[in-house]
C-alpha cells in the first residue's frame, strides 16, 4: 500500500501543522462504468458517484474477422476521455490523490491528472493502485487510512458485573441421593 506521507497539505510552509481532522485529500475509484469520488475536508467525507456513457467494449462475435472495429474503438476510446475528464473535473486542484480501479482506467486517469499538474506548475501526490470494487464505507475507509486520520470508534462502556443472588432456605431444595442403604435403592 503506498502511503501518502506526512501532512497531505504538505505543500505549505513546514511551520505550519495541519491537524488531521482539517487535511482535504480526494480518493477516485473508477473504471468504465462509473467512478466514485471521495472528498475528505474538514474531518468528514463527501461521497459522490458519476455515471459514464462510455460504450460497452465489443468482442468478437468469430464471424468475420477478429480484428476490432475501429469506428467503434474509436468512438469508444472518445467516450472514455471525456468521461476521465470528466471526472477529474471533480477532483479539486489542490488535493492530493488515491486512485483506484480494476483496470486501465485508473492508470489512464492519474497520467491524465499528472500531465495537468505539470502543465499547471502544481505538485501534488497521486497514488495509483488496482483495486477491486468497493462500497462507500470501504472507500472511506481507506483514504482515511491514506491520509492518518484514525477511524471514529464508538466510546465503549463496561457494563457492571453481575452478581449471583444469594440463595435462600427457601431456595434450597434437598436432594434425596442413593446411598449405600438397600432401602433406597427399592423405592
């Protein structure tokens, strides 16, 4: 896992601290279908999901040749970078970066953001990984894993021990055991 290191607003004086709870970083999940984006500011995490129109990647069908049809590679390959502009249009500038996704998508998209940065004059840090889907809390989760910022914990109690209630002579109840008597054991 590559960590994003030390402050993620590291790009500000060093005699300046920003306490966990304030630092922003943006997470991008994303593949062809659609892409989640994760914003953290301000200790809280705004979720919001964008849905591609990128056209499904056609196969061969084995009539005819194999070869890919290239107006509608063509178009798809269109789509997809408008749909990766798209999305980086919803990540703030001054941000640092996750990305991830199952595919190529996720690497297309970081070059894409790192091409803009340069042009830009701006650094910042992109980390690129291959993940698997992930539902909202796991995303959550792991930028805030990036970042430092401790998960919340629910402040846990210790319920009070419970006591045995003492018995009672009324409680007792005697118990008739076999003994050794010949008598007992005919009843």
């Amino acid at each position: 896992m590559s960590h994003i290191p030390g402050s993620v607003a590291s790009h500000q004086s060093s005699s300046k601290r920003v306490p966990v709870e304030t630092r922003s970083a943006t997470l991008v999940w994303i593949d062809s279908k659609h892409a989640t984006v994760v914003h953290w500011s301000d200790g809280s995490a705004k979720v919001e999901h964008l849905a591609s129109d990128v056209p499904v990647h056609r196969r061969s069908t084995g009539v005819g040749s194999c070869a890919p049809q290239p107006d509608a590679e063509g178009r798809r390959l269109e789509h997809l970078a408008r749909f990766r502009e798209s999305v980086a249009g919803h990540v703030p500038a001054d941000d640092d970066l996750v990305i991830l996704g199952p595919g190529t998508v996720h690497e297309q998209l970081a070059r894409d953001l790192e091409l803009t940065d340069k042009h830009a004059r701006r650094t910042r840090l992109v980390a690129c990984r291959t993940a698997a889907p992930m539902t909202e809390r796991q995303l959550i989760a792991e930028l805030r894993s990036e970042i430092g910022v401790p998960a919340p914990r629910k402040k846990q109690t210790r319920r009070p021990e419970r006591k045995a209630p003492k018995p009672t002579d009324d409680s007792l109840v005697e118990l008739d055991t076999l003994g050794d008597d010949p008598d007992d054991r005919s009843r």
